[in-house]
DNA sequence: GCTGTGATCGCCT
DNA sequence: GGCGATCACAGCA
C-alpha cells in the first residue's frame, strides 16, 4: 500500500460520525480521473449519519443491503449511493466495521480543475453559465462535478488511486455552524438534530 | 435572494 | 405504487 504524505489517517475515520463530520470542513477531496485529470476542493458542508438508531440514516434499524453495505465497511471506505432517479451522493464510512455510521459530503470550494468540473456539470444544455461556486455546492452537483459514481462505491480513502481526502486548510471552529440536517422529511425526533456542518468561509 | 414544482428511477412495501 | 440524504428552472422580492 502506498501512503501519501497528507493523507487523513486511518484514526481519523476511527471517531463517530459527528466529530469526522465537523473534522472534514477544511479538507482537501482529490480526485483523479482515468486520463489523469486532477480535480480538487476543500470541504465546505458535512452531515454525520450517527448509526442504526438514527431515522434518517439509510441503515437506521440495522438494514443492511447490497446498497449501504459500505457503511458497514471499515472506517474511511466511500459509500456512493444513488438517489431521486438521477443523483449520486458521497459518503465515508467511519467509527468501526459492522457499525453503519458515516458522514456525507454536501458541497466543497472547487480549487483544482474547473474547467473540467464545469463539463461534467454541463451534459445537458443549460438555460444560465455555471459560476464557480455553483459547480460544486450540493451533495449530488459535487457528484457530478467529480465524476463519483457507483463505481467509486467501497474504495477504501487510504488506498485508493482514484479518490483521496488530505489535510486542507485550518478553518477555526467559530467559522464552523452547527444545524439540522437538508431533505429529512420524516425521521422523527432526529429531523432537527444538529448533525449538519458547513462553513462560509472560501479558503481560496 | 427566496419558494414551488417537475424530472426520473432504484429500492422498498 | 410511493418515495427519496436532489437539482434546475420559473416566478417573485
């Protein structure tokens, strides 16, 4: 295995979901794409999805299946899953293996292949340009952005080629707010927990 | 900036 | 058959 200098460390993914979540704002997602294209951005908004007990969490009661098993995976694999018949959204699994805990990446600051980026996010012909900060603002635009699919489903953020998540910048706590989850329509008490991290402050 | 609505399909009942 | 850990766009402020 090769280790890169930077890399987050196994550790690190080794903690709940709430203290990854609110460590990840600040770091660097790198992606490489088959052709070698590079691709990069610091992590601006996080949510935690604590474990089973957690309604909103797609193995709340323990289900487990073909879709979420990567939850269950050791901590720092990526789960990808797909959602509203056309999104993928990305996730790293963290705590320990057999606990489906994990944290969702909902929107990074694009500093490394915009150009890129903005084709990846023009497939099909739009009304308005894409400014900078709308090309990766949202779980599944960063998706798209970083061209993250199935396929990235259960690589492993330590090992993998393809995707990697380093050191960033520092971004102090008091730039961090803390808020309810987006898009949790019916998880009872846990629809207004504050599980949500995200900065408004761009690093670049 | 905000709010409402249609798109689109894998997964579950 | 119903519903998403969402998005783009229209209309309005």
């Amino acid at each position: 295995m090769h280790r890169h200098q930077n890399h987050l460390t196994q550790s690190f993914y080794e903690r709940s979901a709430e203290r990854v979540a609110k460590d990840l704002i600040g770091c660097l997602l790198e992606r490489t794409l088959e052709d070698g294209t590079r691709l990069a951005g610091y992590i601006a908004e996080t949510e935690a999805y604590v474990g089973p007990e957690d309604r909103a969490s797609h193995a709340f009661g323990g289900h487990r299946s073909q879709r979420n098993e990567s939850m269950w995976a050791p901590p720092g694999t990526v789960y990808v899953y797909f959602t509203y018949g056309m999104h993928h959204c990305l996730n790293v699994s963290c705590l320990r293996q057999d606990h489906p805990a994990a944290v969702l990446i909902r929107a990074v600051f694009p500093i490394l292949g915009l150009k890129t980026m903005r084709t990846l996010r023009t497939k099909r012909p739009r009304k308005h340009a894409l400014k900078d900060r709308h090309l990766c603002d949202g779980p599944g635009k960063l998706c798209q952005a970083f061209a993250i699919d199935r396929s990235l489903d259960g690589v492993n953020l330590l090992q993998s080629s393809q995707i990697a998540i380093r050191q960033g910048v520092a971004i102090k706590g008091g730039e961090i707010q803390c808020t309810p989850r987006i898009g949790i329509g019916t998880a009872g008490d846990w629809v207004g927990k504050p599980l949500r991290w995200v900065t408004r402050v761009d690093p670049r």
